[in-house]
C-alpha cells in the first residue's frame, strides 16, 4: 500500500514495482457464482510510466478469472492506455466482462506483466451490471437489437 492515491478516493493505493522479466500481480478471489452470460462491469484507477504496449508479453490492466464449474478458468482483461504519459496524471478505464461458462467463483487482479517503473492501482470495482447494447440473431442468421431495458 502507498499513500499516493487517486485524488477523489481514499489516501491508499496499491504499488507494483516493475520487472521487465518477471510478471507482477496482486490478486483477490470472490467467492461468488453464477452462470453463462453473466455481465460484470470492471473498472479501476492506475498512475504509472509504463513501458510502451507492444506484444502481448508487456500487460498493464485489471483482470477477472472466471473458475469454471467444468474445471477450466477464463481470463478477461481491461487495459490500461500504456502510452499515456500526461505528467503523473491517473488513468481511468472501465470494460465489459461476460461470463462463457457457469463459474463458480471469479478472481481480480491487478497486473503489471513485464514492465519497468513503478504503478498504482486504487478503486478497483467489479460490479454486476450490463450496459450498452445486446445484439441477438434470429433464426435466419439477422442481427437485431435489445435494448437494456429488454434484458434486465
């Protein structure tokens, strides 16, 4: 924990220094469960000199694992901009996640995978929420679109 927080929340953030060869990570399990389809909204806060984003072996983001009931796991990132250097500035980023399986718990993470310097994540949220738009096919293979409101 550091005492460089993004403004609006508390006085806390989480700190990763870098490693150019090692993944680095901070992680928490959820004990909660549910089904195919499921939609979470992950969003969080992160301040860092990243290096540029390149391949995928250089990771700056939030995570959500997925513990499948069938055994199997499914990761879902939301990146965060690694060429965005405005000075210090914290970065916000929020993205859809959807459940492909039944699961049986969830894990998020905080993930600076392979990079250099030193990054803050504060206010990570997962939340259950869909938003946007739902496209669905009719029998004939035609896309068509239901609103929220319809889905909720």
């Amino acid at each position: 924990m550091s005492d460089s927080a993004a403004p609006q929340l508390d006085a806390q953030a989480y700190k990763i220094t870098g490693n150019p060869t090692t993944p680095q990570l901070i992680y928490q399990r959820i004990g909660v469960s549910g089904s195919a389809g499921d939609v979470y909204v992950l969003s969080g806060w992160a301040k860092g000199n990243s290096a540029p984003l390149y391949n995928t072996l250089h990771w700056f983001g939030i995570r959500v694992v997925f513990y499948n009931t069938d055994g199997s796991a499914t990761a879902k990132f939301v990146s965060f901009n690694g060429t965005y250097d405005a000075a210090g500035d914290w970065e916000y980023t929020a993205g859809r996640v959807e459940a492909d399986k039944n699961y049986s718990a969830i894990q998020v993470g905080m993930e600076y995978n392979n990079n250099v310097n030193d990054v803050y994540f504060d206010g990570i949220q997962l939340y259950r929420e869909e938003f946007g738009e739902r496209y669905d096919y009719d029998e004939d293979g035609n896309t068509h679109t239901k609103l929220i409101e319809d889905i909720i």
